[in-house]
C-alpha cells in the first residue's frame, strides 16, 4: 500500500508504460485533426486508428484490439456512441473531449459512459493524465460482481445499519467476501458499526493523480472475520476533499475483481461521487420510514437519482422500523406514493439493533433470532437469489439450526 499513500510522489508504473495503448478515435471528418494529432503524438499511446462513421464503431470495437475508445462529443451522435460502447465492452475506456465545458454536458457524458474528460483545444498533460486513469480499466471488470447501493431519505433512519447488516448477511449467504465501501466521507459510521479501525481510507486510492491497481486498490479494505471487507472514510474531515469521482468508479470497478457483491453507503447529498457510485449498480435502496418527512425526501432522493442517470427499475424502496407504534402513515400508503411495491421491510428491533451498533457488532453476531436481523437476511436472499437453493438447505441442516428452531 506504500505506492498509494496520499503524500507520495505518483510516477506512472513501469510495466503500464511499457504497455502502450491502442486507441480508436471516432469523430467526424471536419473536427478530427485537432484531438487526432495529440492523440498519436502521446507517448503512452501505440497506435490510433481513425473511425468516422458510427454506423459499425461498435462492431469494431468488440471485435477489433482497443484499450480506449477516444470520442470527439461534438460530434453528431457521439453521446449515442458512448452508451451502445459502454454496455457492449465495458473493458474499454472511453474519453470524452469536447470544446464545451458546462456542468450539464459533462455531467451528460459521463451517465452515457465517459470515463474521463478533456476539453478542446487538447492540452498534453491533460490527455496523458486521462490515459492513465482510463488504463485501469481494461483489466477492471469482473461481470459477475453485483454493486448495491443504500442511502437513507433522512439521518437516523437506519440506512447505514441496513448497509452493515447486508453486506454481513450476503457474505454469509454467498460463503465469499463482500466489499464495504462508507462513501459517506465526512461523518460516515461503517467502521464504527464493526468497531475496527483501518490503516488506509478511501483518501488513499481514491485521490487526484493516485496510481491504483487492482493489488493495491484491494490492499486499502480492511478484511473481517465476517466475511465483509471495509473501505472505510477518511479519518481527517479535510481529506474528504481529496476524493475524486474518477478516482471512486476506478476504484469500485477494480476490486469488482476480488468482490462478488459490493455495498456502498451513500450520503444524501447530490454529487459526483454518488453518480460514479450509482452509475453501474445493480440496486440502490432507498431506506425511509413510516413518517411523512422521510417518504417525502426519499421521493427527492429517488428522482435525483434518475437525474444521476440510475435506472428507475434499479431502486428500490426499503422501509425500516415498520411496525414501529407511534407512525401515522402505513406500508400501502408509500407504494401509492412511489406508485410501485415496497421491495422490503425491516421490522423496529431497537433493543437488538441499537446495542449491536454500540458494540460494533453485526445484529446476528448478538441476537440471531432478531426480527430485524432475519428481514435483512431476507433481503439479502432476494438481492442474490442465485444463492436460495442452498440457503434453503442450510437452514434445515445441522444441529445449531435445530435448536435455534427450538422454542
């Protein structure tokens, strides 16, 4: 972990720069010289093949050696081209430059797939630090890996517990380690729910200029007996700052290599680090309760994260402390609100769950038999339903879970 330490002086890898990149350019005929000629005269490149039309760039790609696909977004379609690249090859990295620079374009590119972005006219230093952050990716991806993300509509509503206990139950479910990542970087509580405290942040591999692998990328989670591995916030308020949202999607897709499934706790704010996080998820789960003030925000929360570019069908809604005695407003009254079914409920188990929080605890690791410790694990078997035949068989098997069965 030395050579991602936040203080260091980043040099590019050795091996990496040995390794050249092959780069397709698209852009139309008129435009293409001003981004072409930086393109073939960096020195981490090997060899740039021109591709004016649009009609098979895809095809080509998938079929052809490409590293990075380099797309002049000024281009007539290329915000199309981005997308049909991005589902299709998810390997390659793709660079979006354009002479535009307001929020809202960029913002655009980079929900269509831009994994790094250079304005016009193309200054060096600007294409060869996007280069290598882009390099990364082509030994990124592991297609199995499932990334869920949670947020809750209000503070207290249980949305990082939720996240803790999720994680836990999935590594239980799966038998494989599950990657736990608090992006809640000022005052997030994972590593305070599972009492440890890492040697690394996510400060470390995920600031401006870090030089990250896959090895080292893995090397900043901090592993537990849980099965559940941390990347934990920073431990200094100043160091949030120094996260980046490109360095928070390199990251997210590198250890997708070594995770199966990857929970992220999101803060409620809007901003980049929360799209780079939400952009690929397979879920996001919005927890509430059953309040008027907290329905009303994770209505906010749930268009916002449309905005971000997250799938409709992707969220969920996650309503916790269910059966709590003093709420006014009920479970058919939030589906109408949302207009579709409540994906699960978590029943009040103060008791259980504030002590477990306090001793940095998993519910389970205290009360097995918790109400709200078996909602979540439910969850966890319908976020992972690949795993519900052998659940199933354990949950007959064995003399531990006879006498738990036992009244």
């Amino acid at each position: 972990m030395q050579a991602c330490h936040r203080h260091r002086d980043t040099n590019p890898d050795e091996s990496d720069m040995a390794t050249k990149l092959t780069v397709v350019f698209f852009s139309d005929t008129l435009n293409n010289t001003k981004i072409e000629v930086p393109l073939r005269q960096s020195p981490s490149v090997r060899r740039v093949e021109s591709h004016p039309s649009s009609d098979d760039l895809v095809d080509y790609v998938c079929s052809q050696e490409c590293d990075v696909l380099a797309v002049d977004l000024d281009t007539v379609g290329a915000i199309n081209v981005v997308e049909r690249v991005a589902l299709s090859r998810a390997e390659c990295g793709i660079l979006g430059i354009s002479a535009r620079t307001d929020a809202t374009f960029i913002i655009q590119a980079m929900r269509a797939g831009c994994g790094q972005f250079i304005t016009t006219p193309v200054e060096p230093d600007d294409l060869e630090s996007a280069l290598q952050r882009l390099r990364p990716l082509r030994r990124a991806v592991n297609v199995r890996s499932k990334r869920i993300c949670v947020i809750g509509s209000s503070g207290g509503v249980g949305a990082t517990t939720i996240a803790c206990n999720l994680a836990t139950e999935l590594a239980l479910l799966s038998q494989d380690p599950v990657g736990l990542v608090d992006l809640n970087l000022e005052y997030g509580d994972v590593c305070c729910a599972f009492d440890c405290q890492p040697k690394y942040s996510i400060a470390d591999v995920c600031h401006d200029g870090a030089d990250v692998d896959v090895e080292t990328a893995c090397a900043a989670f901090i592993d537990l007996a849980t099965g559940v591995s941390i990347l934990g916030r920073p431990d200094h308020l100043e160091h949030a700052r120094d996260v980046t949202p490109d360095g928070v999607l390199t990251v997210l897709q590198l250890v997708a290599k070594k995770f199966p499934h990857i929970v992220v706790d999101l803060p409620r704010s809007y901003n980049f680090l929360s799209a780079m996080a939400v952009r690929d998820a397979e879920r996001i789960l919005i927890v509430t309760q059953l309040g008027v003030p907290p329905v009303r925000n994770a209505m906010r929360i749930y268009q916002s994260l449309q905005q971000m570019g997250a799938d409709e069908d992707n969220i969920e809604i996650i309503v916790n402390r269910s059966d709590a005695a003093y709420e006014r407003i009920s479970r058919d009254d939030v589906e109408a609100h949302f207009r579709r079914p409540v994906f699960a409920e978590v029943p009040n188990d103060y008791q259980f769950v504030s002590a477990a929080f306090d001793l940095g605890h998993p519910i389970g690791a205290d009360a097995p038999t918790s109400k709200a410790k078996q909602a979540i694990a439910e969850m966890a078997l319908k976020l992972a339903p690949e795993y519900a035949t052998a659940s199933t068989e354990k949950k007959g098997n064995g003399l531990f879970n006879k006498l738990l069965g036992r009244k």
